[in-house]
C-alpha cells in the first residue's frame, strides 16, 4: 500500500484517506538548475540534503493526511453531537467580540468617546440654559407682554362665554332644539 493511500488513524479503516482534492506537489529536483550554494557542495552533501528534502516532503504529506481525517473526525462528532456550523459561528462571534472589547485600540475609543460624549452633553446643556435664559428675557419684553394681552384678549372673546354655562355657538339653520344627529361612522 502506497504512502497516499495509508491508514493513518488506527481506531478507523477510513480515516486515513485522502480525499481527491488533498494532492501533494512535489519538488522536480532533476530540472532545478544549481545555484551558487550548492556548488560549495560535494556530492554526498548534495545527495544527502535531497534525501533530506524527500523525507521532509513525505513528511508534510503524512500530516496533511492527519490532519484531514482529524477535521473529518471532529465534524463527524459536531455531528453526532447536534453542534452546528451556526451555534459554532456564533461562538466564533462571540469569542472575537470579547477579543476585542479587551483590546487597548478599542479601550482607548472607547474612552475617547465617552469624553466626546461628556463633552458634547455639557455643550447642549450649556445651549440649553442659554436657550431658556433668552425665552424668558424675551417673555419678560415688552412686545411679548402685548401680543400675550392681544391673546388673552382673542381667547376670552371665543371661549369666555363658554365658561359662563351658555353655549352661544351658532346652530345649524331650521334645526330648532333638536340636537345633531351624530355622522356615521367611516
């Protein structure tokens, strides 16, 4: 049996398998042309560090297979658990969240905000009170106090007979004492 093909999880015949879209590039050691370090090099040093080499690639491809059937064995148990990829994702979420809020970059926002914030409330109360001073010195005016008589004088016209218990509102034409029928409804 071939190196690609081996069974690397012993607890499973299966686990070990490649799948077809894991393949191993290999290094064409024949066509590479030689570069000024290796001409320091004898031809036992040279073999050696191919073989090297070799042993490392076979290496690599070894533990690409590992860790392929090992992210196949823990979905497998996502799986038979009932985690899904979303509870998994908002973990993920969660967890970079925290990452973040524990971070300096976003401490020192946030308390450059928070000053911001503070600041920016002072200012609005400070327009605030300005705003409510200006009322009242206009309120106190005399332009102010004539339109308010002006007013009161309009309001007691319309509505001051109503205070008195008479109703003098003018009634429809032809209609006598009977009370208005109520429109129907929309």
């Amino acid at each position: 049996m071939d190196s690609a093909g081996q069974d690397i999880n012993l607890n499973s015949p299966n686990k070990g398998l490649l799948s077809d879209s894991m393949t191993d590039v290999p290094v064409d050691t024949g066509v590479a042309a030689r570069t000024p370090a290796t001409e320091g090099l004898t031809e036992a040093e040279e073999e050696e560090l191919r073989a090297e080499l070799t042993k490392v690639e076979e290496e690599i491809v070894t533990l690409r297979q590992v860790l392929a059937a090992k992210e196949r064995h823990c979905g497998e148990l996502k799986r038979r658990l009932g985690l899904s990829t979303l509870g998994g994702l908002k973990q993920n979420l969660s967890r970079s969240w925290h990452d973040v809020q524990v971070s300096n970059a976003y401490k020192k926002t946030q308390e450059t905000l928070s000053q911001a914030g503070q600041k920016t409330s002072a200012a609005l109360s400070t327009v605030g009170s300005a705003i409510s001073r200006k009322l009242g010195d206009m309120r106190n005016s005399a332009t102010f106090k004539s339109f308010e008589d002006r007013v009161g004088t309009i309001k007691s016209k319309v509505v001051g007979d109503r205070e008195n218990g008479s109703d003098n509102l003018p009634s429809s034409a032809g209609s006598g004492d009977k009370p208005l029928s109520d429109p129907a409804p929309f």
